[in-house]
C-alpha cells in the first residue's frame, strides 16, 4: 500500500467518530425528505373538510351531521359509531362512553327527537338527522328543566351516567309513561347507575312531569 493510500484513510477510527459520521448522514437525508412535505402543507390545511375531521382515513366518506343545531360537514370511517363521531371528531365529549355495547345508555342522544344508544348507531346511519346532545339541552346559566330538576333532587353522584340519564329522561316526556314512579323505572330501564341514585333520579323525573 503508497503512502497516498494510508493518507486517504483517518488513522485508528473510533466508534463514537463513526456513529457521528453515519448519525449526520441519515439526520441530513430525513429532513431532505421532509421538505417537499412542507411544502404541500398549505393545500392540506385549507382543505375546510380535512381540517374538521382531523387526518385522512383511508376509504373514508363524507357525511353531513347537524348537531344542536350546527352542520358539521365530516369525512370518516365508514365504521365509526355515532358516539365516536361526536366525542372524537366533532368534540362534545358530554356523551359518555361507558360499556360501548348498548348496555348502560349512558351514551344515549337524541335522533330526530327519539333517543338513541349512540354506541350502536354508525356515523353514516344519521347522515342529515336532527341530533341533540346534553350541550344542546342547555346551558349552565339556562338549564333544561330536567337539569335543574337532577340538581335539585341530587339525581348524581360520580355524574358519569347523568348525561345519558337526562337525555333518556327528556324524551320519556314525550313518550307513552303511566303516572307511578313503577312507570318511570320500567322506562329509565335502560339507563344504569352505577352509584345506585335510582331513587334520586325518579323524583327528578316527576318532579318535572308534575311541572309539565
């Protein structure tokens, strides 16, 4: 071997110099791929629609869902549930989700005025229905009577199920109920507590029906 040649070489390589070396090179080739990405990012956030549904989801469809009163043009999964819909994508997160099997109703919204398990339902079902959430019932400063009415009658503890349960006890008012609180328990069937305030939401529930 010349001398030209060992010269061409550093003398006694280490590791931590080849791990610099190599470690530049790979830093330098992720940010020349990530440049042209940037550069399209533009077009991306001024897509109105992607930006409300979030990333893009291989075969998503777009749908149209008219919450509390407010459109909400989506692209999604075409096997997202409802209650996924609304708590993740649209972002009212007052609807719980609690056994996501249509077991303990603490899911439950309003559909063109009838309630609905939201875990059971596919986004795409509701395409242009009329949907109501617990935020579309009222407000802290004008709440729905059935609102005011559990916070009186103490129709809570942890609250995780009351959002479900208010909603279940909104549309039993324009359902078919005898007038013992036997009646309301058979209707309320569906929505569990898990804290036991059975006896608290019943007098809720007709203390509102005496109202009405």
């Amino acid at each position: 071997m010349s001398d030209d040649d060992t010269q061409s070489y550093p003398p006694n390589p280490t590791r931590r110099k080849f791990l610099l070396t190599t470690g530049s090179s790979v830093a330098a080739s992720m940010v020349a791929a990530y440049v042209p990405a940037l550069a399209n990012s533009d077009s991306v956030e001024s897509n109105s629609a992607l930006t409300e549904a979030g990333p893009n989801i291989e075969g998503a469809v777009p749908i149209k869902l008219r919450i509390n009163g407010k459109d909400h043009e989506l692209r999604v999964d075409p096997r997202t549930t409802l209650l996924d819909c609304i708590r993740e994508t649209v972002a009212l997160t007052g609807t719980k989700k609690g056994c996501d099997h249509g077991q303990c109703g603490a899911c439950t919204v309003h559909v063109n005025g009838k309630r609905v398990l939201s875990c059971l339902n596919l986004a795409l079902m509701n395409d242009g229905k009329e949907i109501t959430t617990i935020e579309g019932l009222g407000t802290p400063e004008a709440m729905h009577p059935m609102q005011a009415a559990f916070v009186a009658s103490d129709g809570y503890q942890c609250g995780y199920c009351t959002s479900g349960q208010i909603m279940s006890a909104v549309a039993l008012l324009k359902e078919p109920c005898g007038p013992d609180d036997a009646a309301v328990k058979e209707l309320m069937s569906g929505n569990i507590c898990r804290c036991g305030a059975y006896a608290n939401i019943v007098a809720a529930i007709q203390q509102v029906r005496k109202g009405a």
